[in-house]
C-alpha cells in the first residue's frame, strides 16, 4: 500500500472520530482582524441658521475579529474641529467619531475629515460634511431708535 495513501485513510478515520478536528479548524478560519463599517460617509446638514449647533456623529461597527483602534482623524481646515474615543472598539461592538463645523461662517459648507485605524478593509476613511449656513441675520438689522 502507498504512504500517502495510508496517511490519509489515517487522516480521515482521525478526522471522523473528532481527534484533529480542533487543530485543523485552527487553519481553516483565517483571523480576519478589525474591519471598520460606517453606517454613513457623509453628513447633510441641509440648509441651516448662522450660529445654530454645527455639531454631527458618524456611527460605526467593528464587523471583524479584533479589536479596532482608531489613531488619528484629522479635518481639512480650523473650522472642522474632530473628536473620538481613544479607547479600542471590540469586535460586535459600535462606536462613534464626531465632527462639530463652526456656523458662524455663512455659505456653503464642503468639508472633509481623515480617519486612520488598524482597520484591514479600509485603513483611511475620508468623512465629508456638507449643506449651507444661511447668512446672519442680526448682523444686517437696523437699530430701531427712539
């Protein structure tokens, strides 16, 4: 009889009675690690008043099997101020990266923020904010005199 083939009858009787299936499920399901899915790229804020609370989250979901951990997220400009949990997101679980946008600028609003983590799909995710920021409406009142 062959060698090889010995060993695989061996293999498979083994196999059938439970005795390696451990150590080969070890190989069979690659670890993935951290994968980063957002439930949105983009924050609309419409159109909007001067002034008015220029603040927005951006939910996400670990969806691998590792922790995820965010290392930097950075905007485009001073008037995009990002903020987020330092502290690692476990596989399953949700977590959020926040953007407050200064309205005391009236206009359209296009900006954008870079967020880099250990993430294997997409290690950089660019997020963008985007409406208008209708003008001040205080600013061009009259004074009414008496």
């Amino acid at each position: 009889m062959n060698a090889s083939f010995t060993a695989s009858l061996l293999a498979i009787a083994l196999l059938g009675n439970g005795v390696l299936k451990e150590d080969i499920s070890a190989y069979t399901s690659d670890p993935i690690g951290p994968l980063i899915t957002f439930d949105t790229l983009v924050h609309d804020y419409g159109t909007i008043a001067f002034g008015a609370d220029g603040r927005c989250a951006f939910r996400f979901t670990n969806t691998g099997d590792a922790p995820l951990i965010i290392s930097q997220f950075q905007s485009s400009c001073g008037c995009l101020v990002p903020s987020w949990d330092q502290d690692p997101v476990l596989p399953g679980a949700s977590g959020s990266v926040r953007l407050k946008y200064d309205t005391r600028r009236a206009g359209p609003i296009n900006k954008s923020a870079t967020l880099q983590s250990n993430a294997a799909n997409t290690p950089v995710v660019v997020l963008r904010i985007k409406g208008m920021v209708l003008a001040d409406t205080a600013a061009h009142q009259v004074p009414m005199t008496r």
